[in-house]
C-alpha cells in the first residue's frame, strides 16, 4: 500500500510565475501602505477645513489603521474560501474607489467613516499574504 502525501501547490521558486508572485506581492504591499497613509500630509488641511483639532483630525488615519488591525483575523477565513487573485483585486478596486471618494465627505465624520471602510478592504491584502 502506497500513500501519496498532499498535492504541493504553489509556485516553485526561480519561476516565471514566483517571481511575478513576488512582484505582485510587493506591489499590493505597497498600495497598501500607500491608501493608509496619504492622508498623513493632509491632517492639518482636515483641522482647519472641519474646524476640528488636530488631534481629532488625526483620526482620519487612525480609524484606518484600526479597522484594518481589528479586520485581518476575519478576512483571513474570507481570503481561504474566495480565492486569492478574487480578494486582492476586490480588496484593491474597493479601496480604490473608496479613496476617490474620500475628498468628497461633506463631514469629518463620514470621512471617518470612509476611512475605517478603506481599512476593512485594505485588510484583506495582509491577510492575503498571511494565508
């Protein structure tokens, strides 16, 4: 009685397609990194334009980082059972769309919101890389 061990899937290091894994890998690291951030330089502008302080304005980036800290456990369930390549490009044209729409929040509050939101989609690269 023979027995096979479980089908190895993957890409094999030093291919074509590892490396074009890794590539996209970096790159969805990178937009990651990017949607987070971009508001950073804007705060004082989100102060003064919603006449908040700028403590308060911070939260602008802070409800991004936490959404996507709280939501990567779950979506890593979530990136198993769609598939990978479905996620990250999901994940990807959502936060897109909602960073289009951020500048267009007529209250500091809904851009919070849209913030946290963009979070929660952002979350489901890291969980990519993860599983």
């Amino acid at each position: 009685m023979t027995t096979t061990g479980p089908a190895r899937t993957g890409h094999e290091r030093g291919t074509p397609a590892y490396r074009r894994l890794g590539a996209a890998m970096w790159c969805t690291g990178l937009a990651t990194f990017v949607l987070v951030y971009c508001v950073q330089a804007l705060l004082p502008i989100f102060a003064a334009e919603f006449d908040v302080s700028s403590s308060v304005a911070s939260l602008a980036l802070s409800a991004t980082t936490g959404a996507l800290a709280l939501a990567i456990v779950p979506l890593s369930a979530v990136v198993e059972s769609w598939g990978r390549t479905r996620v990250m490009t999901v994940a990807l044209a959502v936060s897109a769309a909602l960073g289009v729409l951020a500048p267009l929040a007529p209250t500091f509050g809904v851009l919070v919101a849209v913030r946290a939101l963009q979070g929660v989609t952002l979350a489901a690269l890291p969980a990519l890389a993860m599983a």
